[in-house]
C-alpha cells in the first residue's frame, strides 16, 4: 500500500513536472484575420474607420468572431447584427457626440453587411437604406455641415456632399475624392474627408455611373470616359459655389484610374491623385486567371469557359466576377476581363498636366506594383510627379494602404502643402 502510495505521488510529481517544463508551442501575433485575402481585406476595411470613430477594433473582432470566409450570408447576418446592435446603442445614448459616432460605426457596418451579397440578393434594397440612413443621422448628430448635390447627367443624375472648410479654406485647393469599384460617397467622408476638414480643407466628394446610389437606385454602369461624369459634377458646383483656389482631384482603388482620366481632359484640375495607382486595368483583371482561359477563350471553348465559371472558385474571384457584371452592367463574367480593357491611362496619360502624386503598395493584391513605373513614365507632359511605395514594415502595403490611414494622409498632406501651399493658415 505504501508502494503504491509513493508511485502515485512519483507519477504527480512527473506530470507536474512536465505540466510546468514541457515546452510549449510559441505564441506569437498573426496580422491577419482569415487566411483568405478577400475576407481579410474587408475585415481590416471596417477598421480603417477606427480613427475617425467610424469603427470600434472589438466591435469589428467580434462581428466576424466564427464567420467562415466565402460564407456571404454568415458574413451578411453577422455584419447586420452588429449593425443594429450598435444603431440601438445609439438610439439610447444621450451625448450627441457619442451618439454620432456611433451611428457612424453601424453605417460602417451596414455597409459591411452587404459587400458579399450577390447583386440580386433581397436583402440588399434595405441593408442599403440603412447604411445610408444611419450615415447622415450621424453627421446631423455630431453638428458636421454638409450640402448634398443633385448633378444633372443626361436622363440620370449623380450625387455630391460638399463639405464646407473651417476659416481660410478658401486660399486652400477644394479637394474632390471620387470612389472606385465598390466604394459609396458616404464611406469617403470617413476614408479622408474628415481628415481633410481637420487640415484646414473643403472637400466635395461624389458617385458617378456604376458607383453607390446610382448603380443601386439608377441601373447606370460605369463609364471609362470619367471625364464626363466627373465635369458634370464640377460643372454643376461652380454653377453655385466660388470658384476655389485650386482643385485637387483625388481617385481612391479604381478612382486611381477615374481621377488622372478626368484630369486629362478638364484643366481645372490642377492637382491628381491615384490612391493607389490604377495605371492598367485590362492588365489588372488579368492578372491571376489562369493563361489557358485565354486559349479556349480565343479557340471558342465558350461552352467550357461557361462550365468553368459555374464551378466553385474562391471567394475573392466569386466577388469579383458579381461585382464586375452587375456594375460593368454585362452578363457574361469573362467580359468582365475585356471591359476592364478600356480602363487603361496610357491613351491619354500624355495629356495631364496637372501635378501627381500617386501611391502603391508592396502586397496589393488588386494592383501590380509595376503599374507605378509604368504610369509614372507616361506622364510626359505633367507639372511634377510624386510617387510613394508602402512597404510590410510600414503598416501600408495592402491596397490603397487599409489599415494604415494616417501613413498614407501623412503624405498626402505633404504633398498638398508643398505643391499648393500649407495646410494652416
């Protein structure tokens, strides 16, 4: 009996031991949140907004907390419920800018809410209303002042909010930011016009065809001539406002490509910037599809092309293939690859002669980093050329520097004041 008592007190002094000594897996900090690019992208998309109160970094952990990536409705339904989780929080605070702010987090997450739904999903319509519903309820609570602007465009029109500047921003260039591929105007107070205002800027942002309300509500697609949708705009602002200073047109994602394409044509831009570069879209869309779907494609496989695309791909691709049709207003997802041809600056890059800044990062996964030098060695005829390359290091080498906001507005603004003057008067 005491044998066997002194072997259990053996066996718990081992296990004890080894509890206390067996060496244990490293525990060590994992940037990303899904393993999938898509998903994680839009993850680190909601916590971009954290520094202008656009999103809380334990709201967005636990929104996707057992989301699985390519799941769109698991994202749909998780994104939703955080959404109205916050939009009730709102409702029963008193503080108005607490309030605000957080109306400004469940549009945020609103708008999360409905990136992965298929075009045609019925949940869209409302989880859109809400989104923008909740957006201006925000900036009205906090006191923001804003104009919105109906743009006459054709049978169509197009949207603008003009945001007014503190005192002196009239010897300021007016800053107008256009979104890209899948951005809304509302989200583009968040991703620089509200830091814009705190530097002393006007800003007027706006959606053109295939761009927030008006592919949701209008059915209109994108155009390739940007110039038109772009001068309506500031045909129709200075219909009704001063002329300013300076303008200084700025392109975020496809806007990279929008931008520099409207200031070829329009001189009263006197400043482009491509937030981030957007020189090649046909060279863009192309760049991970597999070299044989050129082959059947020029050989008139069409019926396997058609059999290939209904097969399951990654999340990223599916997206893609959605996005493109319904804003590109096609039927066919492999003509989304030829639309994205006539998105090409090297036409008409000759013609800018504005001053340019332009940004890339290392890791976009949308953008070759090649297209910098590409674009920057066609600009022949432009006043000056800035570029800036992003590494790992520095927090800003995914697309359009997500994640890093004040890396990138740090040289935006730099910029500014060197080419047009300081930020403060």
């Amino acid at each position: 009996m005491r044998k066997f008592g002194l072997a259990a007190l053996a066996a718990i002094v081992v296990l004890a031991a080894a509890w206390l000594f067996w060496p244990k897996p490293e525990d060590r900090g994992n940037p990303r949140f899904f393993a999938d690019q898509t998903y994680n992208f839009e993850t680190i998309r909601a916590l971009n907004d954290v520094a202008v109160a656009g999103g809380d970094s334990a709201e967005t952990t636990e929104a996707i907390a057992g989301v699985k990536a390519g799941d769109a409705q698991g994202w749909y339904a998780a994104w939703s419920a955080e959404g109205d989780r916050v939009a009730a929080l709102a409702n029963r605070t008193n503080d108005p800018i607490s309030k605000g702010n957080a109306l400004l987090r469940a549009h945020t997450y609103y708008r999360e809410a409905e990136f992965f739904l298929a075009p045609g999903d019925a949940k869209r319509p409302a989880i859109w209303k809400k989104n923008v519903a909740a957006f201006y309820a925000g900036l009205d609570t906090l006191g923001v002042r804003y104009e919105r602007i109906v743009v006459p465009y054709g049978k169509y029109h197009l949207n603008a909010i003009y945001y007014p500047g503190l005192a002196g921003a009239e010897t300021k260039p007016l800053l107008v930011i256009v979104g890209g591929y899948d951005s809304t105007m509302e989200e583009l107070y968040l991703g620089l016009a509200a830091a814009a205002h705190q530097h002393g800027y006007a800003v007027l942002t706006y959606e053109g065809p295939g761009q927030g309300s008006i592919i949701r509500e209008q059915g209109l697609t994108f155009t390739p001539e940007w110039e038109k949708p772009n001068g309506a705009v500031l045909d129709t602002f200075l219909a009704t406002h001063a002329k300013p200073a300076k303008i200084v047109l700025l392109g975020e994602s496809l806007g990279g490509y929008l931008a520099p394409r409207a200031a070829a044509f329009d001189p009263r831009i006197d400043g482009v910037v491509a937030y981030d570069v957007f020189f090649d879209g046909g060279a863009a869309a192309a760049r991970n599809v597999p070299p044989f779907v050129f082959w059947l494609r020029k050989h008139g496989y069409t019926g396997v092309l058609n059999v290939l695309s209904g097969l399951k791909s990654d999340p990223g691709t599916t997206w893609a293939q959605q996005n493109g049709m319904w804003v590109f207003g096609l039927k066919n997802s492999f003509a989304v690859l030829d639309a994205f041809k006539a998105y090409s600056l090297a036409p008409v890059a000759s013609r800018i002669t504005a001053d340019v800044l332009m940004f890339a990062g290392t890791d976009d996964h949308f953008i070759p980093p090649v297209q910098l030098d590409e674009f920057k060695k066609s600009l022949t005829h432009a006043r000056g050329v800035t570029s800036v390359v992003f590494d790992r290091a520095s927090g800003g080498s995914e697309h359009c520097q997500l994640g890093a906001p004040s890396l990138w507005q740090a040289s935006l603004f730099d910029w500014l004041s060197a080419k047009f003057g300081p930020a403060h008067t």
